[in-house]
C-alpha cells in the first residue's frame, strides 16, 4: 500500500494545524 497511509497522516496533520491557524486567528 506504497506508504498511503503515511500520506494520509501528514495531511491529517497539515489539515488540524490548518484548523487551528484558522480558529486562532
């Protein structure tokens, strides 16, 4: 499963420092 789920898990992570950018802000 060439690394997807790793894949998957940075973009979990971009997507909640994302979130809190946004509510923070």
């Amino acid at each position: 499963m060439f690394e997807f789920s790793e894949f998957f898990s940075d973009f979990s992570v971009s997507c909640v420092f994302v979130w809190i950018s946004v509510f923070l802000d």
